[in-house]
C-alpha cells in the first residue's frame, strides 16, 4: 500500500487520508495546492488533482460555497443538491486512494469513501437545518469558517502529522456518531412545530371526521311543537 500511495521512494510518513465531507471543494483545492507545490505526492489515479486547472476549478468552487453557506437557507439548499454530488466524491477519492489493489480492497474502499462521505454530510446538513432556526446570522457564519478550518486543517494535518489525523479523525466520526441521534430529533421537532404552525391538522386529511348525515324520520316527541 505505501508503494501504490508514494511511489520513487517518498517519505511513507506523508501518508494521505482523505478529508472527503464537510467541505469538498476546500480538499480538493488544498490536496492540489500541496501536490503542485511539492509538500506530498498524490496516488498516480489522483495526480490529476494537481493540474492547475483542477486547483482554479476547485478554489473558484469553494468561494461559491463559501458565500452560499454564510446565507441562511441558501446553505440548506446548496447541501441538499451536494447529495448527489459529495457522497460519490467521497467514494471515488477513496478508490483513487488504494490505487490498483485487489479488486476486494478497491470495493470495500468505495463503500468506506461514500459512507464516511455520507455521514458527515448528513451530520453538516442536519446541523445547519438547525443553527438556521436562530435569527442571528453569526452562528451561521461561524460554524461554516470552523466547518473550512476543520477540512483544510485536516488536510494539512494529514499530511504532516497522519497519525495524530488519524486519531482525531477516528474520535470526529465517533463524535458525529453520538450527535446524529440528537440533531435527527431535533429536525423532526422543527418540523413538527412548522408543521402546527403554517398547517396544523386542517391540512391533514385523514384527521378530518367524514360528515354523516342520518336519514332516520326523527321521533315524534323530538320533533318541535307547533305555536297553534
């Protein structure tokens, strides 16, 4: 594994373990810069991502995101369409990682890519649905410049230092496991108060009772009295 990952002799201690979720475009730009400049070697199927191209693209993204997720409510929306965008991101960065290895190894890296891709987008989107119920935008603001210090930090720490990345990185996912029951609940509370205000049960209908209409003659001694 360490000749598929730094092939012609690189230090085995610039190991690379890929930052895959919070913030896609922030890691691609920030494993790009630092192959271009020479601070790690990437995998020959991930080299690509050192082409300059590939940099302007990824730093040109990554200030969209940027402002998008200062923006309550454009965040949500933009994490809702980087489903489909940041799981198999993940997933494909993993292949590349293990390069040509046994096909076993090359599945099993796919399935580990997308799902630690998929947990931790769920975990920024579930999250963000919730920070946006504060009127304030400064927690909105704050927890996206932590979300950017976490990935390129990461990156970087990776780099450097891999098995401090790694435990950190183990103890993120172990966190983010913990949470997620928390932030679920905390969603369907939302929605659940959405849902009585703005509709409440007028707009369900099956909390609607049908309309019966008795077609029985009424007796005569419930029936009115005449006045004459």
């Amino acid at each position: 594994l360490r000749r598929v990952m730094f092939p012609r002799g690189v230090n085995p201690g610039h190991r690379r373990l890929f930052q895959r979720a919070v913030n896609l475009y922030a890691g691609l730009a920030t494993l790009g810069i630092l192959a271009a400049t020479g601070q790690m070697t990437l995998p020959p199927d991930l080299a690509v991502l050192g082409h300059p191209a590939v940099i302007a693209a990824s730093v040109f993204m990554y200030l969209v995101e940027f402002v998008a997720d200062k923006v309550p409510g454009v965040d949500t929306t933009w994490d809702t369409i980087h489903t489909f965008i940041r799981i198999p991101a993940g997933a494909v960065l993993a292949l590349g990682a293990v390069g040509e290895l046994d096909p076993a190894i090359q599945i099993a890296a796919l399935i580990v890519g997308g799902s630690v891709a998929a947990t931790s987008h769920a975990f920024k989107a579930g999250s963000r649905v919730l920070i946006n119920t504060s009127p304030e935008p400064f927690s909105n603001w704050a927890a996206s410049v932590v979300e950017d210090g976490l990935v390129i930090g990461g990156v970087t720490l990776a780099v450097l230092q891999p098995t401090a990345f790694l435990v950190l990185f183990v103890a993120f996912l172990a966190l983010v496991i913990w949470l997620m029951p928390k932030i679920w609940r905390g969603i369907k509370t939302l929605w659940n108060r959405l849902h009585n205000l703005f509709g409440g049960n007028h707009g369900n209908l099956a909390d609607r009772r049908p309309l019966t209409v008795s077609l029985k003659p009424t007796p005569s001694h419930n029936r009115p009295r005449s006045l004459s």
